[in-house]
C-alpha cells in the first residue's frame, strides 16, 4: 500500500525534530565531518556546532549571490545555508529560510541570535504551500530537501510563483539512477534518508520545466557505491517575461 503524503510528512517531522533536538541538547553538534566534506574553510569557520549540516551538497556555490538579493531556502534546518547566503548578500539582502518542523526552526533561531544574523528570518511552512508572497524571492537554494516532498509539481509550482522574473533555482537534491522497488518507496526510513521519494535525474528536470522554468541543467553529480540514487546540483531560471 502507498504511502500517504500525511504519513509521509509526520515521518519526515519526526526523523528531522529528533535530529535537531538530538543537536541543541549536546555541547557540540554532530556536523564537523559532513560540513568540512561539503563546505570550504571560510564558509563555516565562524559558525558554532550547532549550525549542523544534513544536506548532499552547496547550493550556494553555485548559486552566485550577489549583495542585495532576497534568497529563500526550503527546508533550512539548522540554517547552515541560510547564514552563508546571507554573508554574500549582505545587509542590503534578506534570506528566509522556510521549514515545516518546529525543532528544527528552534534550532535555527538559536544559532541566528548566537551569530546575530539580522538579515536572516526563518518561516514555519510547506514547500507546497509557501508562505512566500508572489515575486518576494530573487534566488531560491534548498540542499537534500525536495526528495522529502510528496508532492513535488506543487513545490515546482510554488517556486515558481514565488520567484521574481528573470529569478533563479539553484539546489542540491538526491535523485535516482534507475526506478526503485514499491517495497523501497513505501519504506517511511527511506523517505527520511532521502532514498524513497526521489525522482529519476530526467523527471527531474522534466517536472522543472512543466512549472514554467527554462534553462534546466545538472550542474554536477557526486556517485557513492553502487546504490540507485545519488546527489546532483540543479539549477533553473524563471523566464524574465513571465507573468506568474
């Protein structure tokens, strides 16, 4: 029996609020090896342990911020992202960073006064349903989140709407090499490693493109052992014409 989105969300809550409870509770967070694997040097140093990593890459290397840009970040975390995106964009930008488990954003909010980003605030939502006014967000960057959705046309689509013309998508996902089993889509721990709900690389990019993005690439792709899914970093452009 498939999965319900419901059942799928509250595993998702449960497994990530558990991370970070796991995280604000300890005198030092579990992310050095990942955060110094993923991140350079100078990105992380100033940032406390707490700040943990849970993604598959660095959206924001590639995201080319530039000072003033409004960034939205779905599923922020920790706000490991968040606080990077928003020393390139400076005082004169904004970032928000959007997340549906209220742990996490405990956490989050901790870290920012620990770091005193003012420039960074951080929404409790949806991917599909943003609480993101139409045309708010310049760039939207996300790190190993989007394969946790259910419903992943709506987060296209509302990412789509949220953006301003001519913005653009810059993330790192998982996605997959070849279809996997039912067995393994309906495996709620899957879902939560990121594994069950991720797409094929082309429906990817196909699903991109049916929500109004042109210039759909794979920007990279990092292959660990012989499993079925894998990191890639896409990005996307919303056409400056566009009128939604």
């Amino acid at each position: 029996m498939a999965r319900t989105a419901d059942e799928i969300k509250e595993a998702v809550k449960d497994h990530y609020g558990e991370r970070a409870r796991t995280v604000a509770s300890s005198c030092c967070g579990d992310s050095s090896p990942q955060r110094e694997r993923l991140y350079v040097g100078d990105e992380i140093a100033s940032l406390p342990e707490t700040v943990a990593s849970y993604g598959c890459g660095n959206p924001t290397a590639i995201a080319g911020l530039h000072e003033g840009e409004v960034v939205l970040d779905l599923g922020s975390g920790p706000g490991l992202d968040c606080f990077i995106a928003a020393k390139q964009v400076g005082a004169a930008g904004r970032v928000i960073g959007l997340d549906m488990t209220q742990d996490m954003l405990d956490l989050a909010n901790g870290n920012r006064d620990k770091l005193g980003a003012t420039n960074v605030e951080f929404r409790k939502g949806e991917m599909e349903a943003m609480p993101i006014d139409a045309g708010e967000v310049d760039v939207i960057i996300s790190n190993c989140v989007i394969n946790l959705s259910p419903d992943k046309d709506a987060v296209f689509r509302e990412s789509a709407r949220v953006l301003k013309p001519g913005g653009r998508l810059h993330v790192s996902d998982v996605v997959l090499s070849r279809e996997i089993s039912g067995e393994e889509k309906d495996d709620l721990a899957l879902w939560a490693g990121c594994a069950a709900g991720a797409l094929l690389e082309s429906d990817y990019l196909q699903r991109l493109e049916r929500a109004g993005f042109t210039g759909v690439r794979v920007d990279s792709r990092s292959k660990i052992g012989e499993k079925p899914w894998y990191s890639a970093t896409i990005s996307a452009f919303k056409p400056a014409s566009s009128c939604c």
